[in-house]
C-alpha cells in the first residue's frame, strides 16, 4: 500500500486545503497550541481563539509566567479547561527542561503534561518534519474504510495497527518527504470528505483505492460501538448576594472544573435534598446563609459527567469568605474567569437589575 495514496493525497491536500492562520506558521509552539485547541473544538471556534491567545502568550515563557487567572479568562468558552492547565504545566516544563523551545523528539514531548501520542506526532510531524503517526478521531475513520479495518482504535492493540500503517506509509516517498503535510491530508480528508455521514466520495482524491467505496457501504465502517455511559449527578449551588456582590469560591485544585473560581456548589449525594448541599457549600465558603429557594435549573454535559445544576437563592447571615473566597460586584462578575458549566448563573444574575431582590424579602413569594 506505501505510497498508492500518498501522491493523489497530498496533490488534493495542496489545491484544496483550508487556510488556517497556524497552517501559515512553522513556530513549533503555535503549532502545539493550535493541536490541543483542536483536540475537542471546531476549527471556526478555534481560528479566532488561537490568534487572540498567540497575541497575549506569544511564546511559552510568556505563557509559562501567565497568571493562572488570565490564561483561563483568554481560553473562556472552549471548555475541557484541564487543557489549558496542562499547557501551562507543559510550558514550565519546557522552560525547565528544553530552555523554552519546544523538544522536535516525540519521545521528549510525549513526556510533557498533557501531550498524549496524537498531539505528539503532530507537533513532531508537522512543526519539525519528523516521520511521526498522528492518529486523530479523522485517521481513524479514513483508515478504517481505506482498508476495511475491524479494529478498535481504543484499544491498545487497535491504537497500534493504526499507527503502524500510518508510520508503513510515511516511511516512504512522497509522505516520507512531507509527513506533516501528509498527516494534515489524512485528517483534513476526514473532517471535509471522508465524514462521519455521508461521506463524499465522489470527490475523494483516494476512492480507486478504497476498500469502503468498493462496498459500496462506507459508512460500515468504523465498526460501532457501544460507548459508557457517562455517570450523572445533581450539583447544588448557592447564590449568596449581599450590598450589592454576590459571592464567589475557589474551587478545589483536583477534580472537576479544578481551581476555577465559581459560584459555591456541591455535588450531592442520593436523594440528598438540595438545600443541605448548598448550605454545605456555603460553609465551605466561610458564609453562613438562610436557604431561601429554587432560583433555576440547568443541565450541564462534562466529558465525564452529566449534571443537573440546581441553583438555589441564599440570604447572608454571617461570617467571612476564607481563603480563596470572596464577594464580586457586577463589573468584577462580568470579568471573572467563569467555567461554562455556571454562565448561565452569571447571565441570571447580570440581567438581574437589583441583586437585593434576590434576597429574603423574596423568600416566601
Ligand atoms: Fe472515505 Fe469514500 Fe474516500 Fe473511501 S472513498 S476514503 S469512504 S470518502
């Protein structure tokens, strides 16, 4: 199979590939950048992202000393938010380790924070030429029909028979001479022609060659399967305002939405009743409050766990926000570094014009 679509790949990749302002760079660092944003977002989302965030963190010193606050304020809305603690990690790693130049080895990048082997090909393949796999979601479905595989790509065995034809195929002329261009075809492939449904392959640059296409059923593969399901749990949060600020919490530096600041909340327990968890989360908070009642309700899908956010209001009794804590007026809540998951708590509240009517005077209404 080297080379037999190599050629028709890499000619199709040259008329038709889609501008992206990181396709125009060969700094190493932007390309990585660009590879995690693309992990989980759409490519529209992330072409005004990666711009904006290469003007505030040009270089990885400058994201390596970038205060935890900012960087998570500049990656706001992209959501899957460890990506952008792990970059920060990685960077310091780099400075450490590499003076601030990002290591061309894969070996050395697979062993930064958060570089997986995927991120690791394509940093290693397309910033600095190596002969490197990088197997992405796309490579998977156009290998699976090319060559009409069964394997699981999320198994270790199947992961290794992907690389392995992708590493058979860049071993040879003319993807030995260009992998990063080559491995850019093989994904762009995916996300424009070979796509989940419907592919076209009408157009594909590769379909004389394609098992799938010659059954005539490409959409047989990949092979589906059954996925996890994804546990579930209801989250109480309290809105605490009080003289005009509404009170805001660190929350823990391990587990979901780690470190973020964020409306106190709490993940209940079975058949916990909802105001036991927001006074919980409240005290955590160093504030004693009256529970006062149901505000809104909203659900909210992390990549691990579906949730149900259930927002009660609070009246202020006493006490100090600790450490960590501490009460925002509306331009400061407008600012914040929020998570996702509690925008729509933030919206609520800015379109709120008196936060005072939030409190007990509404409790029995
Ligand atoms: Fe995918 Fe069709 Fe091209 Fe085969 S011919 S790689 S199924 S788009």
């Amino acid at each position: 199979m080297n080379g037999s679509i190599a050629a028709p790949l890499l000619d199709w990749f040259d008329a038709t590939k889609r501008d992206m302002p990181w396709r125009r760079t060969r700094d190493p660092y932007g390309i990585w950048i660009s590879e995690v944003m693309l992990q989980q977002t759409q490519v529209d989302t992330v072409r005004s992202y990666w711009e904006r965030f290469m003007r505030r963190f040009p270089t990885v010193t400058a994201l390596a000393e970038a205060p935890v606050d900012d960087l998570l304020k500049a990656w706001e809305g992209l959501g899957y938010y460890s990506r952008a603690r792990n970059l920060q990690a990685a960077a310091r790693q780099i400075v450490e380790r590499h003076g601030g130049s990002l290591p061309s080895e894969p070996g050395e990048l697979a062993r930064l924070t958060g570089i997986g082997p995927y991120t690791a090909g394509a940093v290693a393949s397309i910033a600095f030429g190596r002969p490197e796999p990088a197997v992405d979601g796309n490579v998977v479905r156009v290998f699976s029909r090319l060559f009409w595989l069964d394997d699981d790509a999320a198994r270790p065995a199947g992961r290794a028979r992907l690389e392995g034809i992708a590493r058979s195929l860049l071993a040879a002329p003319p993807a030995a001479d260009r992998p990063g261009d080559f491995n850019q075809a093989l994904m762009e492939l995916g996300a424009t022609v070979c796509t989940p449904r419907a592919p076209d392959c009408a157009v594909c640059p590769v379909r004389e060659r394609c098992l799938a296409h010659a059954t005539g059923d490409p959409e047989a593969r990949p092979l589906r399967r059954s996925k996890p399901k994804v546990p579930y749990a209801e989250i109480a949060v309290g809105v605490c305002a009080h003289q005009g600020r509404v009170l805001v919490a660190r929350r823990p530096t391990r587990g979901l939405l780690a470190g973020f600041l964020a409306f106190p909340s709490d993940r209940l327990a079975a058949g916990e009743p909802v105001p036991a968890g927001v006074s919980r989360a409240l005290e955590a908070s160093g504030v004693r409050a009256e529970i006062l009642g149901p505000w809104m309700e909203f659900p909210f899908v992390f990549s691990s766990l579906r949730t149900t956010h259930k927002v009660f209001r609070a009246g202020y009794l006493g006490g100090a926000p600790v450490s960590g804590a501490r009460w925002v007026d509306r331009r400061e809540l407008e600012e914040l570094a929020l998570p996702t998951a509690f925008a729509p708590i933030r919206e609520a509240l800015l379109a709120t014009p008196d936060w005072a009517s939030l409190g007990p005077e509404r409790a029995h209404v």
